[in-house]
C-alpha cells in the first residue's frame, strides 16, 4: 500500500471520528442549556425575554464547537496539506 492510499485511510477515518466525537459534546451541552432555560422559565416566568435571549447566544457558542470540528474534517478530506507534501516528495508509489 503507498504513501497516499495511507494518508486518505487516515484522513477518512480522522474525519470520521472528529465529527463522530465532536458532535457528542454540543449536543449534551446544548440539551443541558435548554433543560435549565426551561427550568428558569418555569420559575421565573416574567424573565422569558433574557433568558431567551442568553439561550440562544450560549447555543450559538456551543454549537460553534462542533462546526469547527464539521470543517477540519472537511479540510482533512478535500484540501489535505498532507497529500501535496507527499506527490511534492514523489513517495506516491
């Protein structure tokens, strides 16, 4: 098996597992944020309006954490630094 066929086996797999991984921590924090909001809009219903709106700007924040871990598996399967080092080498084969 040459260089390159290694290097899109690694970067598939990396790609999956960082997706994989880190969609699993938004998604629990997220689901923790919206269960307190709902709590403290239970309890304080006259506040609906700021805790609405710190909601939302902490899933934002939160969310942002898995579209950064969503675009370095996108620059490990299409833009690969890794694979112009390797042609640029000739270790192809």
């Amino acid at each position: 098996m040459d260089n390159i066929a290694l290097i899109g086996m690694a970067s598939i797999v990396v790609g999956g597992l960082t997706t994989a991984i880190g969609s699993i921590g938004p998604a629990l924090g997220e689901g923790r944020a919206l269960s307190q909001a709902l709590s403290a809009l239970a309890q304080q219903p006259d506040e609906a309006n700021t805790i609405t709106r710190v909601l939302f700007v902490g899933m934002a924040l939160v969310e942002s954490t898995a579209i950064y871990c969503f675009v370095i598996t996108l620059i490990l399967l299409f833009a690969n630094p890794f694979w112009n080092y390797v042609v640029e080498q000739g270790a192809g084969g």
